[in-house]
C-alpha cells in the first residue's frame, strides 16, 4: 500500500509569510491609526458644535452671549475681604446642552451668578461639590488629548473663550488690560466675544459672526523644545470647566482690588501666540503658564492644527501655520478686516 507522505512549510517559507504578514501589518497599522484620528477629529469638532448650538439657544433667551468668566461679589470661603471665584460660561450654559440638571445644583448667588467657598479641594467646598462630582463633561473634552482628565478635583475643559487678541499690527487695539498671572506679564483683551466680566452679542459683531471665533481648543499643553508637554497642573488647585475669575471691571479696566495676587480669567483666551506654538529653550514666552496662562496658545494632538467654533456656530480646523495676524483679525469681533479664507 503506498502513502502519500503530506509536505510541511520549511523553515524558508515559513520566515517568508511571517515577513509578508509583518510588511502588511505595517502598512495597515498608519491607515488604522489614522481613521482613529479622524473619529477622533469629528467628535472634537461635534462637541464644539453642541457647544455652538448651546451659546445660540443662550442667546436666544437672554439677547447676549454669556460672559467668558465672571466673578462672584460673595467673599472668598464666605468670609474675609474680597471677590470669590465665579463661573465661567460653562456653568452658565450648563441648561442649554442637556445637563440641566447639574445647573440646577449650582448655588447662584446675589447679583452674580457665581459660587462661595471655592477652596483647593477641601471640605469647605460643598456649594459646588454637588456639581463637579458628576465628573468629566464628554461635550467639554477631545478624546485625541493626552492631557490628565482631571487634577485631582475639577476635571479640566478643553475649549476656551475667545476673548480677543494682544499686539496686533495690521489695526489698533486698546482694549487690553495688563497684568501679572503665575509671574508672567499677561495681556487680557477685550475685543472679541467672550469677555471677562462683560457679555456680548450677535450685534457687537460687526465683521460678521462667520468671521470671528468664539471658542478655541486648547487641549495638547504647552510645547517644549525637548519634544514634551506640559499639561495643566495635577495638583488638586481648582483649574477645571466651572472656574471663572475674581476681578471687578472689564478690559481695559480690570481691577483686582484686594486679590492683587490673582488676576487669573479661567477658561477664556488673548491670543497672542501661533497655535501650538513652542517656546523657546525651558522659558515660557509671557502670558504663558502650565496651569493657566491667559495667553497660551491654542493646542491640540490633531496632527497640523486645531478645531475652533465661530460665531455663527460653525467649526473650522485652523493649520498651525496659519499667519499670526490673521489668527488675531479672527479673534476680534470688530476690527474690519474680514477674513473668509485661512
């Protein structure tokens, strides 16, 4: 009886299809990662619509975009001298992208929509604890960011106010005011459309709501020349979504009365700098802070830019290598100089 003996790979062969399995797997992996990038790309620019929608149903009711951030007239920790740390337009728009109930647990106080008792993280915080317990706000977060979801407290938020722009040349802007934030000189503006201290409208936009940026991302920290970020501070401070400020007035005229040491405007930007813009050496360029630097540039881990919000509610991806000035006609509300293609 004859058999047929069954033939086996040989060593040869069997390297050959693992190297073209290996070959493959390289080739695929690049279109994989991209196609998550770009999921990722589109929930980004879906949570800044949702956002959008949220400041145009504000509007809608109150005539008036909501400040960037305010302040609370209710004294730090309930006691002592000195304004508290309001809200930023985030807990005022809270009703208007289906967390309604979060805004319910907000402790409005006095004249200004603010909270009391906005301690580092301790117990004198049971005002607004009810409120940050829910945790991160998907609406708030690009899910591309490496950045830390939370410091410990209040989870962060990736999208900023767009309060205008510092140092432009092309046209004059003297609503700015200037101070010290982290040790750095710092120029807050006042020209774009969310403000500090102070609301805006569709009617104070005279280059056009499709002209001027609302929010801005600023979710990829702060580039080092050694090739690291560095991401807003893990230390347990309250740098989340609800912080707002604790000065009195507006740009030009901010004034910190008795909290000279803190003229910090939480979640709301001047734009100063290129999107994601590295420094030079380890020194941060002024107005830059880990933590928060009113004039950090706008961020992001999508590859070559980022994703803002206009005024008219729609997204746009803005390329890192975008003119400096041009960044900055967008970032003023007012300035006559449209700006349709970028």
């Amino acid at each position: 009886m004859k058999w047929n003996a069954l033939r086996g790979f040989t060593l040869v062969e069997l390297l050959v299809v693992i190297a073209i399995i290996g070959v493959l797997i390289a080739l695929l992996l690049p279109a994989v990662q991209q196609a998550r990038e770009a999921a990722r790309r589109m929930q980004c620019s879906n949570n800044l619509k949702q956002l959008g929608l949220a400041l145009h149903n504000y509007h809608d009711q109150f005539l008036a975009f909501p400040p960037g951030s305010v302040s609370s007239t209710v004294p730090r920790n309930g006691g002592g001298s000195g304004n508290s740390f309001g809200p930023s337009f985030y807990g005022m728009l809270l009703a208007f992208f289906e967390q309604g109930a979060l805004h319910d647990q907000m402790v409005w106080v006095g004249e200004s929509p603010g909270y009391i008792n906005e301690g580092a993280g301790s117990a004198g915080d049971l005002n607004k604890v009810p409120v940050l317990a829910a945790g991160p706000i998907a609406a708030m977060r690009c899910t591309s960011s490496a950045g830390p979801i939370s410091n410990g407290f209040e989870s962060q938020a990736h999208y900023a106010g767009i309060s205008g722009c510092a140092e432009p040349t092309t046209f004059t802007e003297s609503r700015i005011s200037t101070v010290t934030v982290s040790s750095q000189p710092t120029l807050v503006s006042g020209g774009g459309m969310m403000l500090t201290n102070f609301s805006t409208g569709f009617h104070s936009c005279s280059d056009g709501s499709s002209n001027t940026l609302m929010l801005g991302e600023m979710s990829g920290g702060l580039l080092r020349t050694d090739g690291n970020k560095s991401y807003p501070s893990a230390s347990g401070t309250d740098h989340g979504w609800l912080m707002g400020n604790r000065v009195t007035g507006y740009p030009p005229n901010l004034d910190s009365g008795s909290n000279s040491s803190d003229m910090r405007c939480f979640n709301t930007n001047t734009i100063r700098y290129s999107p994601n813009q590295q420094p030079f050496a380890y020194q941060l360029f002024p107005g830059m802070a880990s933590n928060v630097g009113a004039n950090n540039p706008l961020s992001s881990e999508h590859p070559g830019g980022v994703m803002v919000l206009l005024a008219d509610g729609s997204v746009q991806f803005i390329a890192d290598t975008i003119q400096l000035e041009t960044l900055k006609q967008l970032a003023t509300r007012d300035d006559g100089q449209v700006q349709s293609q970028y």
